[in-house]
C-alpha cells in the first residue's frame, strides 16, 4: 500500500510586484517559483534591502503571523 503524501497549498497567492504592509515594515514580492519565492523585506518607502529567500509555506506563514495586509495595486 503507497504511502500518500498531502501537499498542502498556501493560503496566500504569490504574484510578482505584490506589496504586503505591515506594522513597521513592507515586503515586496519579486520572482516566484516552484517552491521559493524572492522578496525583499524592508522598512520606509524605499525597498533598499537585499534579495531574500523562502519557500511559499514559510512566506505565507510569515505573512500571517505579522498580519500583514496586501497594499492597493499602484496605477502609473
């Protein structure tokens, strides 16, 4: 009998150039893949910090738990 293993999807979506606010800091999706996902975590307005790595999980997890809100979309 095989062993079937539950893969559990995130509850957030990743899209790139998401910008998620939080107390005292921002997050802003970068590059998404399969499994990880590139951001950068910072504070203020300007994203000035370096590339991080996580898997989607992790992310959203993280996301959670700092009750970050995904920010209105910005029109150019």
């Amino acid at each position: 009998m095989p062993i079937q293993q539950k893969t559990q999807t995130p509850a957030i979506a990743f899209e790139t150039g998401q910008i998620w606010e939080m107390a005292e800091s921002n997050l802003r999706i970068g590059l998404i893949g399969k499994t990880l996902v590139h951001y950068k975590h910072y504070r203020g307005a300007s994203p000035r910090a370096s590339v991080s790595l996580a898997n989607k999980g992790e992310l959203a997890q993280f996301l959670i738990k700092n009750k970050a809100v995904l920010a209105a979309p910005t029109t150019k």
